[in-house]
C-alpha cells in the first residue's frame, strides 16, 4: 500500500477530534451503500468523475481532514468580501469598456507590440502633469513592479490601468495587474484545449518567471481573467448595436449561413431547417451544500458572486420549467402502446431520468444544433436526468423562431413525437409541419416498425443527413467537465458559453465548406456505385420497376404492425388454457392432501397428541388445496362464459393443443426479447468503450462488464435455439457468429410472427432487403445533392454579402468613432479569415465529376435592418454617447484582497481534490470485484 492509499485509509476512521453530531443521521438520496453493493448503479458519464463526487458528498466535511484535525472554511468574509469586488468592478464597467476600445486602437496603430516594450516607450514621452500608480504587472515572460500613468481624462484608476493592457486584481487600489495579452493568450489557449486550467497557466509563467508558485497568483489572474472577459462581452455588445444586430435572437435567426441565408430564387425544400437535439450528462456541476444540520443534504453553502450571464444562446430555466407540466400529461397507456421502443433506452425510463444525485445542481446541458453542427440552443438540465421538458422548450423555441417544416433529430424520437402531440405545443407543431426524427446511430437500435416511420433512410427529404451531430459535438464539449464540476452557476455557463461560441466561429465555420465538399462527394459515389448495383440486384430479384421497393416498404409497414399485439381471441384462449393446466395441478394436489388427511387419523403406534397435531396439519393442507381449487375453478368457468365455450377443453382435443402451441411461443417470444436486449447492451457498451473523452473509471467498467455480456448471451442463445428447435413447426436456429454481426436489430421482429411465415414475402429476403436499402440510400444522395446545391450557392452569397456589409458600416465609423470601427474589423476577420479557403473549397466542388449546381452568389430575401444583404446604417451605442463622471470621490467600502485571504480561497479546493484522488485509488479495485460480482449474480439468476 503507497503513502496516498495510506493516507485515504485513515480518513475513513473516526477521527479522535470529531463527535458523531458531525455525521448525518440519514443519507437516503445518496444511496451510497446502494451503489457500493451493486443494488442501485452509479451513472458514469462520459467525462467520469461522478464516483469522486459522491465518495465527497458522503464523506462531507472529512474530506477537509489534513494532519488528523478538521478544517472549517467561514465562508462568510469571503461571500462579503466576493461580493464587494464584483459590484465595484460593476460600477466601473462602462469607463473600462470605454478605456480597452482606447488601448486596443493604439495597440493596432503601434508597430510594438509586448507591454513593457511600450511602456518603455510611453516613459520617454511622459507628461509631467501625468499622475503616478505603483503596481506589480505580470506579463507572460516577465513580472515587474512599475509605475503607471493616470491621465486627467481617467475616469478611476482601473479604468487608466485597462487604457494601458493592464486589468487589476482589485476594484479600488488595485496592487497587482495581469496584461492583456497574458490573459487574452491564456483565453485562446483554453478555447482550443479546455483541459489547460488557470492554475497550470499560472504554474507555467512562474517558471518562465523563475519564481516559486503561490496559490493567491491563481486567484488573483482568475479575477483579472473574469474582468477580462466581461469587457470584451460589452465590447461584443456594442458591436452588435452598431450593426444593428442587437434585435431578439438575431443571433439565432443567422445562425448558420448555410441554413438560414435564404436566396429568392431557389426551390422550396421538404425540411426548411434540420436540426438535432440530445441531453449530455458530462457537464455537472457540483451543488455545494452546508452540513451544520442533520440532513446530510442541506442548504446551499454557495458563494454569491453578483455575476450573471447574458446570452440569448442559453434558454433560461424559467423557460424551461413551464413545459414541466407539459412532460407528464401524456398518458403513459397511450405512449406504451404508440411507441414500441420503450424501455430500449436509458434516457425514456421515466424511473432512471427522474432520479438525479442529489450531489448536483446542474446535472448536465441539453443541446440543438443544425445538420452541419452550430449551435442552436442550450439548456441546463438541473437537478434531474433527460427529461421531456427540456425538448420541448427547445422544439418550442425553434418553432417561434424558424416556423414550418421543422425536422427534429433526437434519439427517442419516437417517443417525444407522442410526448410532442399530446403536450401544450402539439396544435402549433402540427399546424407547423414540425417531424420528428432519429438519428441513424441510435435508429439501428430500434424497432423495426420504427425505422419504417422515423429512421433517416427512409424519410423524403431528409438527403444523407445522419442527424448525430449532437454527438460529434459532445466528444469536444466533454473536454469541459473537469474544469466545470466545481464551478460557480456563472462561470460554469460562461465557460460554455464561450466555448461553443468560439466552437461555432473557428471549428464549425472553418470546416463549413469542407462539410459540403465531403458530403457531395459521398452522394455522387453513391448514386455512382447503386447505378452500376442496383440494376443487377433488381435482375435477380426479377424486379423490373424501381417503384416495387417503396410497394415493399409499405407492405412491411402493414405486416409488423399486425405483430404489434396478440390477437385479443388468443391472449383469451391461452389464458383459458394456462388456468386449465394450473385447475388440473390444483385438483391433483386436491386429491393427494384428501389422501393424506384421510390416513392421518390411522397412525398405529403415535400417541394421541402426535396424531391430533398431524390431523391439523392435514387438515390445513387439506383446506388451502381445496380454496386454490375453488378459485381456480371460477376464473375457469368465468373464462367459458366469456369465450362461449359450452364444454371444458381437455388434452385430447384439438383446440387445447392447438392453444398449447401459442403458450409455448410466448417462452419463445420472452427467449428471443432477451437475446435482443443483450445484443443492445453488447453494441453501446461498445461504443462507449471507444468513445473520446470517456473517464478513467468508465473505461475500467465497460470493459469488465462486456467480458460477461458475452457470457450472458451465449447462454441466452443456448436458450433460445433449445426452445426454437421444440417450437412445431421448428423456428429458426441462430449461430453466435450470426448475432454478434448484428447491426440492425431489425432483423430480430422478423423471427416475431409465429402465425404467419414471414419468408413467403419477397422483402424479407437478404438480398430484397439489401436492394431495397441500396435503392432508397441513392433517393436519399439525390436529395443530398439536392440541397447541397442550395447550401453551397447560400454560402457563396453569404460570404460576399457579408464581407461587403462589415466593411462598409466600418467605413462610415472611421471618422466617427476609429476605435468602434477597429472592434468591427476585428469581427470580420473572425470569419472572415476563412472566406478564401471557402471559396476555393466551392471552386473544388463546381469540378466534381457530376456537380449540377451554381456557385454563382445569389440575392438574399433577408434585407432587414442587420442583414449581410441590407444597406448599413451603423449607430453610436448609447453608452458612448454618454459623458461619465470621474468615481474618484465615491465611497467604494473595498478592502484590498491579501494573500492569505487569496491562499485560503485556493486552499479548500486543492484539500478536495487531494482526498477525493487518494480515496478513489484504493477504492477502485473494490469497486471493479464489486461490479463483477454483481453481474455473476446476474448471469446465474437468468
């Protein structure tokens, strides 16, 4: 045993310095022993990281147990003093919004570049009339204690501090400064690898410094990082109004150029918008709460920090919740028997999804993006799994936004379409055409009666689009959750925020084109190899018509709905039949307790008491077996007057075997779902094994786990071939090499019909179904291609239009206002640095073998105030037209933050962290023989 497993050991014994009151009395939510035994799972994300947190909330404040003493945190100064800090930085907003649009002008007319390299210059030119501020800069190379200028025309000294690259620590006298360009680089650096936190980046300067780390240097940037990025969302928003663009959910509404830049001139497409939608459970954030009361789970003990988010990207939780009714009302009977997927995934068992840890305050984000991965709409799942009210918000959303002809991607599809029509939005989404759909991945898992309706090959319209973009997103996203577990409510948001903002602008819009190119090419490679396939496919079959496939479809529609009950008559009889067998069992048990009791007073050589107590005891037999006669004998009779039958069935007659026959296909039936459902548990423990991101525990897991989902299959199908073979007639037989090639679980529903042979249709041969998926993958490239030629001419038109409007609105500010015109080129360039390798991509694509579109840019319908296609017509934000008066004189009551209040704020965190390391590692071996020894338990039993 190391020194960590060691030292995780002795925090779990009752330390000598803390009382049982420190314990809490129940811990029923958390269920820790429940998941320790292996009687309630512990859901692992893909991010992992849920068991550290639960071993954390249980153990509570002993996780703070450093050199065998308790450690309590008074959170109360530092809530005061958090506040404070962020309200006086509030006060100042506007003069240091006002003073980086200064800094960032002179920073770009400059030929130097590094802070000290300019402030050497500006001390060559120094005014005498210029005040002095003594402060500590920290740059990325260097660290020096300088003095700063403070003009007359500085409104505070935080706002002369920014004037110059420098954002301060503190709000009033502020005695430490992070540049600029130190914080901007670590913003950019953090974007493209969310893993790198800010104390690695502080850790890192301090060696290129030469200096030993602190904890109060983490802190301190992490305040000037905030600052940082709080102006340049002003800066954002000032922009935005001076484009016009400031209008409710212009973002929205623009989007994707792709998408939503409608030309006039183009054919009218099935789906105006397709769009995809999935929950993520990686992106927790940790409720922090106080443990002074005996409820293990008590109040909040969070920090307010005065901070809230703006963004018209994120759907408030208001929003959400008045489709919390919604969610519910739809009747369970009717959901049951509309949708035949149910119980098939994690996410649509309502007794999983609405039982969240109770460790967590946001347990996730809830997603929509389009086809080619902007994003949309974000929500907050809060302390509950993936439930229906964070679709319909989003649906709902979308509908008030982007109107008809919707089509929604999400991999329960099929049921939040019944969720969908029985809600409060049902009326608008019908009136509205919206469709929902599911994505190719999880449609392979599902019914086949659901594929026909909901899957994305056999849907008019709908072109290649797969509808799994919410996936592709997520195995970037995931990279979040480390750095959001413990976050506060604002910086978890304003993290992910910001991620998928920048995501959108230089991932998503750097690929756009790329994405276009590719799924080109797929489609006329397709359309290419189905015409040199299809035709001698189609000769085999002796199909002379294409127009048979969509007849087949129908027809395969029509038979597995007739499979999706049993006949009313025959769950009757086979009743009736199960209560004969068991009135037969009941009349033998009858006669041998009347046997037993009739010889139970003749006992020769048992003294009276002896016999008097077997008498009872016969007697008692005697008279249970008669009562479970009499009763079964009721339910008989009742079943006859029900089904008419005028006298009782026995073994010799031909209805009784034939009834028997359907009972024994009802063992089939139940050894047939079981095989199907471990081949579903077989394929996504797959597919989280090799899935990006996933946590170290949850690697361990699914790869122990798979080991006896092997095993478990064999045996359910030695199972099911036993009782096939003994089906009359014989059904068939499946070899293990067989069902682990399984892809589409569809091929399961056609061994379901034990009525009618489903081989006497044609489409249910191998070869008729790879025809008919080859035929209606190439319907699907065309319509691929199909709206791909609008696509790529709304992105050519886009690029010009948009290019062309920035531009000019700069143009009418230059003279105005040179620093608002320069924060405008610097929003071009965010996109627009990738215009030329658009259009070269487009170029590319026009000498596609097989291309029939136009690259040619279009005219746009879109000419509102704002629009790429209208005429600028900047404005002057309103803050700019306002003169502010000098804060100087205002009583800010501010105490400067030391470095031990700074260290105690560091210090907390990096206590949990060290515990919650040690304990996982000795604990995680127990937890793999505790997992195994749970699924033997499973195997044997089944």
């Amino acid at each position: 045993m190391n020194s960590d497993e060691r030292r995780a050991l002795e925090a779990l014994k009752e330390d000598t310095n803390t009382t049982m009151e420190d314990w809490p009395e129940s811990n029923d939510d958390m269920s820790f022993g429940d998941v320790w035994n292996g009687d309630e799972p512990l859901a692992i994300s893909h991010a992992g990281g849920e068991f550290t947190d639960l071993a954390r909330e249980v153990l509570g404040d002993l996780w703070k147990i450093s050199n065998n003493r308790v450690q309590r945190v008074d959170n109360r100064t530092r809530r005061d003093r958090v506040l404070r800090r962020n309200n006086a930085f509030a006060e100042q907003m506007v003069m240091m919004t006002d003073a980086y649009l200064a800094w960032s002008l002179t920073k770009c007319k400059n030929t130097f570049g590094f802070f000290f390299e300019r402030l050497e210059r500006e001390e060559l030119e120094s005014d005498s009339d210029c005040g002095q501020w003594s402060i500590s800069v920290i740059d990325v190379f260097y660290a020096e204690k300088v003095s700063l200028q403070i003009l007359p025309t500085d409104a505070t000294i935080s706002s002369a501090l920014v004037h110059q690259g420098v954002m301060p620590c503190s709000p009033i006298s502020p005695t430490v400064g992070i540049t600029t360009e130190a914080l901007e680089l670590y913003r950019v650096a953090h974007l493209r690898s969310p893993q790198l936190s800010i104390q690695a980046f502080v850790k890192t300067m301090c060696d290129l410094h030469g200096v030993g780390f602190h904890r109060h240097l983490s802190r301190q940037f992490s305040i000037g990082f905030d600052l940082y990025l709080q102006i340049r969302r002003c800066v954002a928003a000032m922009v935005a109004e001076s484009l016009r663009r400031d209008s409710p959910d212009f973002r929205l509404k623009h989007a994707c150029p792709a998408c939503t830049y409608t030309l006039t001139d183009e054919p009218k497409l099935t789906f105006s918008l397709l769009y995809a939608m999935d929950g993520n459970d990686s992106l927790k954030r940790v409720l922090r709460r106080s443990l002074d009361t005996d409820d293990c789970l008590g109040t909040s003990s969070e920090l307010p920090t005065g901070q809230q988010l703006e963004s018209d990207r994120y759907l408030s939780r208001t929003f959400v919740d008045q489709f919390a009714r919604d969610s519910t009302a739809a009747d369970d009977e009717v959901i049951h028997s509309e949708n035949s997927c149910e119980g098939r995934w994690k996410n649509m068992d309502d007794a999983k999804t609405k039982k969240a840890w109770g460790i967590y305050d946001e347990t996730g984000i809830f997603v929509a993006v389009c086809r080619h991965g902007f994003s949309l709409l974000v929500a907050d799942m809060v302390q509950s799994g993936e439930l229906a009210k964070y679709p319909l918000a989003v649906v709902s959303k979308l509908l008030d936004v982007f109107g008809s002809n919707l089509g929604g991607g999400y991999d329960i599809g099929c049921q939040f379409k019944t969720t969908l029509d029985n809600s409060s939005l049902g009326p608008l989404a019908r009136s509205l055409h919206h469709t929902c759909l599911v994505g190719a991945f999880h449609g392979h898992a599902h019914r086949r009666l659901c594929q026909l309706f909901s899957l994305t090959t056999y849907i008019k319209g709908l072109g290649l689009e797969d509808l799994e973009t919410c996936e592709r997103t997520f195995s970037k996203s995931n990279s979040l959750a480390s750095a959001l577990r413990y976050a506060s409510v604002f910086h978890r948001q304003q993290a992910i925020d910001t991620y998928f903002e920048h995501n959108d602008n230089f991932e998503v819009y750097a690929n756009l084109s790329n994405f276009l190119y590719s799924n080109y090419k797929q489609a006329l490679d397709i359309l290419n190899d189905g015409n040199a396939t299809l035709p001698q496919l189609m000769r085999d079959l002796k199909v002379a018509d294409e127009t048979v496939f969509e007849h087949w479809l129908e027809e395969e529609k029509v038979y597995l709905q007739g499979l999706t009950r049993e006949p009313e008559d025959e769950t009757l009889q086979m009743d009736y039949w199960q209560r004969l067998v068991n009135l037969t069992a009941s009349k033998e048990a009858l006669d041998a307790a009347m046997i037993v009791f009739q010889g139970s007073s003749h006992l020769e050589g048992a003294s009276y008491n002896a016999q008097v107590k077997d008498t009872r005891k016969a007697e008692s037999a005697r008279r249970h077996t008669l009562e479970d006669y009499e009763r079964n004998l009721k339910v008989v009779q009742a079943l006859e007057l029900k089904l008419e039958i005028e006298k009782c069935w026995t073994p010799e007659d031909t209805q009784w075997q034939k009834v028997g026959r359907l009972v024994a296909n009802r063992k089939y039936q139940r050894a047939l779902d079981r095989l199907e459902g471990l081949i579903i548990a077989r394929i996504f423990e797959l597919t989280k094994m090799n899935r990006a991101g996933t946590g170290e525990v949850s690697t361990v897991i699914p790869c122990l786990l798979f080991l006896h989902r092997s095993i478990a299959i064999r045996s359910a199908l030695n199972t099911y071939n036993s009782i096939a073979s003994s089906m009359y007639p014989p059904r068939q037989t499946l070899k293990w090499e067989d069902v682990v090639e399984y892809v589409f679980l569809a091929d399961f529903d056609l061994l379901r019909d034990t009525r009618v042979n489903a081989s006497r249709h044609l489409w249910s041969s191998a070869a008729a179904r790879s025809a008919m998926d080859l035929y209606f993958k190439m319907c699907r490239a065309r319509e691929e291609i199909q709206r791909l030629n609008i696509e790529i001419r709304r992105l050519a038109t886009y690029i010009r239009d948009e290019d062309s409007y920035l531009r000019r609105c700069e143009d009418q500010l230059k003279d105005v206002n040179p620093a608002l015109a320069h924060q405008i080129a610097l929003h071009q360039n965010t996109r627009g640095r990738f215009n030329s390798r658009h259009l070269k991509r487009l170029h590319d694509i026009s000498k596609l073998a097989g291309f029939c579109g136009i690259i040619a840019p279009g005219v746009s319908i879109n000419t509102s105030l704002g629009d790429s296609a209208s005429t600028p017509n900047v404005r002057i934000p309103s803050r700019l037209l306002t003169d502010h008066t000098s804060l100087n004189n205002r009583a800010f009551v501010v105490d400067p933050d030391t470095q031990d209040d700074l260290d105690g704020e560091e210090e907390e965190e990096e206590l949990v962290e060290e515990a919650s390391r040690s304990l996982q590692d000795v604990l995680r071996i127990a937890d793999d023989f505790s997992q195994l020894q749970l699924h033997d338990n499973t195997d044997e039993e089944a």
